[in-house]
C-alpha cells in the first residue's frame, strides 16, 4: 500500500564522479522554512564531513595470524626435538 506522503528531495548528481553517482538528501517536514541557498550546501558538506570521519575513525578489525605462528612454533619444536635426539645418540 502506497501512502500520500509528500518530501522534499534534493537529488545531487556529479557525472564527473568516479566514485558516486548521486546523493541525496531528504529534508526535513518540520522545518518548511529552510532555504535553498549556501547554507543549504554548508550543511550537506558537514554531515558528509561527519560521516567520512565517523567511518575513517572506525577501528577496523584485524584477523589474527595464529595460523602461521602455529606452524612455526610447532616446526621449531620438532626441530629443536630432533637435533637435541641426535646430539644425544652420538
């Protein structure tokens, strides 16, 4: 079921982009006043700022490499295990 519900959307399109076709920015139903000038774009540039540096800040989660080091530790053991038997028979 389709609702009537009216927004007001401003749809940026950039063709020169080689990342984003568009953005777009639904505004606000409690604020029919708003604008369209600079301040309009000063905002969509703050949220996007914000939103670069919330996702660049996220810590990003490393794999642990407990694989190779159990390979080693074990090839290092069996290493060790052998020469210390062989030194021992001579």
């Amino acid at each position: 079921m389709i609702k009537g519900i009216g927004k007001r959307v401003v749809v940026l399109t950039d063709p020169n982009s080689k990342i984003y076709e568009q953005a777009i920015f639904i505004l606000r139903q409690d604020r029919p006043d708003i604008p369209c000038d600079r301040s309009m774009l000063d905002e969509a540039e703050r949220i996007i700022n914000t939103h670069i540096f919330a996702s660049a800040m996220r810590p990003r989660r490393r794999r642990q490499p407990w694989l190779p080091v159990l390979i080693i530790s074990i090839t290092v053991s069996l290493l060790v295990g052998v020469s210390v038997l062989i030194f021992a028979l001579l």
